[in-house]
C-alpha cells in the first residue's frame, strides 16, 4: 500500500496563498519569491494529485479540493500552535500563562476579579486584552485567548466549539457629576432633557435604555456616545453629561464622591459572560475559572 506523505510546508504555502489572495501578496509575506512559491503550489498539487486552484480573471480562486484542503490546514496549523503554546506554558516554565480578553464595555472591577481568582487557582501569568467583540472572538477561536469577558452569549451557531456562562447581572444606575445631585429628587422624570453619554448603538445597554426613555416619556440630550466605561466615567466626573453604567464600575467614583448615583434603573441590568473556546489541550486554570468562577457584588 502506497503512503502518501505530507509536507508541511507546502501546505503552509498553499495556506499563506489562499488566505492572502494570490502568490504575489503571498510572496510579501513570506518574503520569498514567487517562482518558489509556484514550484512548492505544483508540489502539494502533484502530492494531492487534485488541483487546489483554478485561474479565473486572472485571479486564483480555489478549486472544491482547495477548499477542503484548506479547511484541514486551518485546523491543522491550529492545533499546531495549540500545542507549541501548551507546552511552552505548561512545561517550560513555572507560571501557567492565561490570556484572557475583555471587551472595552465591561467594568475593569470585574477584569480585576478574574485576574485575582485566576491567581488564587494556580501559580500563573496573566495577559489581558480589551478590543471589539468580532476581533476578539477571533481571537479565542484561533486559541490566543483563553477566555472571553462579553456582555453577550457567544454567537454559537457562527463560531463552532465556542462555550459561554454567564457569571454576573448588575444592577445599572444613572451617575452624574455632584453638581447634578439635585436630580434624585422625582427620579427618572428628572432625567428628561439632561445631557447624557450613551453607550453606542449596537450594545444591549443601549437598546435597554432607548426602551426606558420610551416607556417614560423622557427625552434625553445626547451628547456622545461610546462604548468604554472608563471613558463614560471620565466625561461624567467632569460635567458633560449623565451615564447609565452598572453600579460595580462606578462604585468607587461614587465613593470618592466623584459622581453621585442619581438612582437604580428597574428592570435593567447588565449581563457579563465568561466564554472560552473548546482545546484538546485544556489550559487548566482557565479551564478551571470557567466552570466555577462567578462575580460577586459586594
């Protein structure tokens, strides 16, 4: 029986092709020359014994084996670099390395607390980064994070293998700057023509607080609109309007009398989920924080 062998690096070629549209743009970067990267494509094609791309407009477009090629060199090279970071994480060094993501809505309270419960299950490292939900989940797929914090579920019928708990629900208030105390007096009618800085329009919290404007006949001034709690917090102490955010994010302003909460929002919260994505080498403390770790409000 005849064995067909793989080489490995024609098919990282052929990926780096297809991914980056065409030998050329592969050439750059891979910074090699686009005869070799002819020569190593005719290769993997006689190994195969099946074409993986076709010319069409002067385009290479992958034939139907290019594209279940490509499926299993995706997987492939993902598991790769699943394994050289397992190892490198697990057995070469002391410190198990977590790498978790947040998106730039969730309070830093609660990134805070999963660094210090991550610390209190196992001797580790820590890397965070905070970004947009699409670039992060990315991420998680291609196992360089090992957990998510979102304010949604992961969207499981886009992303296969992608797990999500929810860990928090917190009460959202409405702050302000001490000057606007006079505003707890007739709260939320209050609010009507206030200046406000609102999340941006594509967050739950957003969709919440249109509805409660709604149903209580108050027309809010908006005056910006972003979706970072640390820049909400910033533009609230300084007077340009109020802010609906949960109460665990603004605790400490409040206490420091930086802002004043002018009252709870009834029937709306904010939802933080904790999401990471199916190994077959489990990262074990972030393996560990998922299916325990929970967020308390003190």
């Amino acid at each position: 029986m005849m064995t067909h062998w793989l080489n490995y690096h024609h098919l990282y070629y052929f990926r780096t092709i297809a991914t980056e549209g065409g030998i050329a743009n592969a050439s750059k970067k891979l910074r090699l020359g686009q005869p070799t990267l002819s020569t190593q494509l005719k290769q993997l094609e006689e190994s195969l014994g099946q074409k993986l791309f076709e010319r069409k407009n002067r385009r290479l477009v992958l034939t139907e084996a290019g594209r279940v090629a490509l499926n299993y060199s995706n997987e492939i090279f993902k598991m790769g670099n699943e394994m050289v970071e397992a190892i490198h994480d697990r057995l070469s060094k002391n410190r198990i390395h977590v790498q978790i993501g947040a998106l730039d809505s969730i309070p830093k309270a609660i990134i805070q607390n999963l660094v210090l419960a991550a610390y209190q299950t196992g001797v580790c490292s820590v890397s965070i980064l905070e970004g947009k939900g699409d670039e992060l989940l990315r991420e998680l797929n291609a196992h360089r994070l090992d957990l998510l914090l979102t304010n949604f579920p992961a969207p499981v019928t886009e992303e296969k293998g992608i797990v999500s708990r929810r860990i928090a629900s917190l009460d959202v208030i409405v702050c302000g700057s001490k000057d606007s105390k006079n505003l707890k007096a007739n709260f939320p009618q209050s609010l009507d023509g206030q200046s406000f800085i609102l999340p941006t329009a594509h967050s739950k919290l957003r969709h919440d607080m249109d509805h409660f404007f709604k149903i209580n006949g108050i027309s809010p001034d908006i005056v910006a609109e972003t979706q970072d709690t640390a820049v909400q917090k910033l533009l609230g102490t300084a007077g340009v309007g109020l802010i609906p955010i949960a109460e665990a994010a603004a605790r400490e302003l409040i206490e420091e009398k930086k802002l004043v909460s002018l009252g709870t929002l009834s029937n709306i919260s904010e939802e933080v989920w904790l999401v990471a994505a199916t190994r077959k080498i489990e990262n074990p403390i972030a393996s560990k924080l998922m299916k325990s770790y929970e967020f308390k409000v003190s």
